[in-house]
C-alpha cells in the first residue's frame, strides 16, 4: 500500500476473497475469509503432492523448503526471526505449549486476567489441579476506560508468580494492553523466579502492527485463520530468546530433535522446531504462506493497522447515534473489535436477525455484548449499512 491507493484499489483487492462477496463480514475475530490465493494453494500443493509421491525424497525435501518458507513469512509480519517461531495448529495449541512446559512447582502462582479465553482457563485450572499451582484472577476488566492495567497486574503480583497470562488484544471487550509496559513489570518483579508473561495474540496477530523482540514477550500464541485470513489449522508460537532455555518440550516428536546417522535422538533442536511434534496439514501451511504474502503486497503491517483503526473509529461514532446502543468503550477503538450493548433487547436474537439479512457478527458470553470486527478490507459503506440494519431493526422490535 502506498498513498497514492484509492478506494478503487481496494475493491479490487477484496475481489481476491471470495467470502466478502455475498456478505457483509464483521466476524474476521472468530475466522477470517481465505482468499483465492490461499484457498488454490492449498489444493494445487495436494495435487502436486499426489502427482510427485506422497512420501518421497522429491516431497519430502520440498514439503522441507515450504514448511521453512512460512516460518519465515511468519516471522517477518511479526518482525522477529525465524527461529523464534514454533508451528503450531491455533492458539490454543501455543498456549498449552507453553503453559505445560513450565517446571511447575507446588505453591507456584499463575495470574490470569479475566478476559481469558475459555481454552486457556480449562487449561490453566488443570494445571492447578495437578501440580498444586495456585491461580489469581486479575481484574483487567475493569480498567477499560478508567483504571490502569499495568498497575493493576502490578498490584497482584507476589513473590511466588510465575507466570502472568493475558491477551494483548481482549477477545471480549476489544481492549489493547500496553504489552511492553505489562511485561518490563514482570520482568522487574522482585519473585522467587523470573515472572514470564504469556500473551494470547488471537486477535492480535494480522490486526496489530507488531514486533515482538520489542515487547519484549516471552510467549506470543497466535493463529492463522483469525485475521491472517489463513485456512483454520495453522498456527503459531513465538518464544523469546531469553524465555526459550526455560521452557520444556511436553509433546515430543521427530521434528523437534536432531538425529544421528541410525535415526536416533540424540539432542533437542536449539529453535522453535523444538516444539514441533511430527506429520502435520502441510498444504494448509501453504494457504496461510500465499494469505500472509497477499495482505503484504496491499501493504505493511502498520498501514493495516492504521486502515483498521479508521474503519473501527468511524464504526464506532456511528453506532453511538443509535438510540439503546453503548458501546463498551467510551473512546474511539485502539483495533478492529467494537463490543457494545443494545437495552430491552436479546443479543442472541439480535444477531441471529443480522445474519439473516447478510450481516454477519457474534455474541459474546462475558460481558453480555455484541462484537463487531473490522479489517483493513472492510468497506464505510458496509458500516453503515450495518447501523442502518440496528436501527431498523430496533425501530420494528418497539
């Protein structure tokens, strides 16, 4: 992207995702549209793997080039290098990898925000069931228009944390963390051990302009088929540097270890294939590798970034002329996720009406909303075509 692009430039790019065509699309945060590039790559790499040998020297060291071609695609939308990064299936997949691989100890704690998703918390309680790990609820809720969040992190750390798990953009209320602040907190933090933070970047990955060397995270679980637009079953794990020596493998397979000349183990991989585990959905690695490659010839990760942000402020000022409508914050949106409420009126119905009429968006449980999601690809005209939809609809239901 460039300056000179207009609104005709992006017609034309959105021609290439089949799945904004006959919708409106407002639910990029539960899974984006795959684009024509990714969708045919996936299957011309099953064709080619069929027509050259499923299982054969030919394959096996192209699948080797294609498998590292996307850890590098990866790495460079996140402005990291290529041995940061662990393939996985989806978030929940990096965040257990980095949750079980912890040498936890009884009476250790993990603080957890309460704007988790419920994957991580079945995990997280899990583990406090069998290690004896206790577990803290930090009220981040709570500081989304008022308080601040990095000092209420501060205010609930104690010698025995371990582990801080949150979301840099939160999946509920649509809220950015100040992610380099939280994790210099932990960091700094006078514990028994070194406070690591773990972040789960669902929403972040593909929406934010990011770098993550300097957050300076040491776990960054994230997804392909989110707002990357890549095909559901790809995923990722950044592990920082200095986190990466104290952190275990939990589930181990060959390729996460070096061999010698009989096929034996014989050492962990000193990257992020260390966490790796074995045969895994190789032409879907090549959708999301032709997903990620089609956003960066529209432009940067922070031009997205900077098209979103307008697109989710000028939502955001419309749906506040809607009588009955709050949204959940009171100041323009830091992202692509508008949550708001509607009064006197089911938001399960609400939604369910929307998708009738071609607008698709979602409910979430906690806090009882309604989410609204924005991508650099969305269009004024369907935002307002939605706030038409809401208020139309709230003038019948009177």
């Amino acid at each position: 992207m460039n300056n000179s692009l207009s609104s005709n430039d992006l017609q034309e790019h959105r021609q290439k995702f089949p799945g904004l065509v006959n919708k409106t699309y407002f639910n990029f945060g539960g899974q984006g549209t795959m684009p024509d590039a990714a969708l045919n790559a996936i299957i011309d790499t099953h064709k080619y793997i069929q027509q050259v040998g499923p299982f054969s020297g030919q394959i096996n060291s192209w699948l080797t080039d294609k498998i590292n071609a996307l850890r590098e695609a990866i790495a460079t939308e996140l402005n990291t290098t290529a041995q940061t990064i662990t393939i996985t299936e989806n978030v929940t997949a990096g965040c257990n990898i980095a949750l079980w691989g912890v040498d936890w100890q009884n009476g250790d704690r993990i603080l957890m925000s309460d704007c988790e998703h419920p994957g991580i918390i079945a995990t997280v309680e899990e583990i406090t069931r069998r290690f004896g790990v206790e577990v803290t609820i930090c009220p981040i809720m709570d500081s989304l228009n008022d308080s601040d969040p990095v000092e209420i992190i501060r205010a609930h750390l104690t010698e025995n944390t371990r582990l801080v798990v949150l979301s840099h953009l939160l999946w509920n209320t649509g809220q950015v963390l100040p992610l380099k602040e939280i994790a210099q907190t932990c960091h700094n933090y006078p514990a028994k051990h070194t406070v690591r933070l773990m972040v789960d970047a669902a929403q972040s990955v593909g929406s934010l302009d990011l770098n993550l060397p300097e957050l300076e995270v040491d776990y960054y679980a994230f997804t392909g088929h989110k707002w990357l637009c890549g095909p559901a079953g790809v995923g990722g794990l950044y592990i920082s540097k200095e986190a990466f020596g104290h952190l275990n493998p939990t589930f181990i397979g060959w390729r996460g270890v070096k061999m010698d000349g009989k096929g034996k183990p014989i050492a962990w991989k000193q990257d992020g294939t260390k966490y790796e585990v074995a045969t895994s959905a190789y032409p879907e690695y090549e959708g999301l590798r032709n997903a990620i490659a089609l956003h960066q010839s529209w432009g940067t990760s922070k031009q997205r970034y900077q098209r979103i942000c307008e697109i989710s402020k000028y939502l955001w000022a419309q749906l506040q002329t809607i009588n009955r409508l709050s949204c959940l914050k009171n100041t323009p949106p830091e992202a692509g996720l508008i949550s708001f409420t509607v009064a006197d009126i089911e938001h399960a119905k609400m939604v369910d009406d929307l998708e009738k009429q071609g607008f698709l968006l979602r409910t979430i449980a906690d806090p009882d909303c309604i989410r609204a999601c924005v991508h650099y690809l969305t269009l004024k005209e369907e935002c307002d075509r939605l706030v038409s939809a809401i208020d139309k609809q709230l003038l019948t239901d009177n």
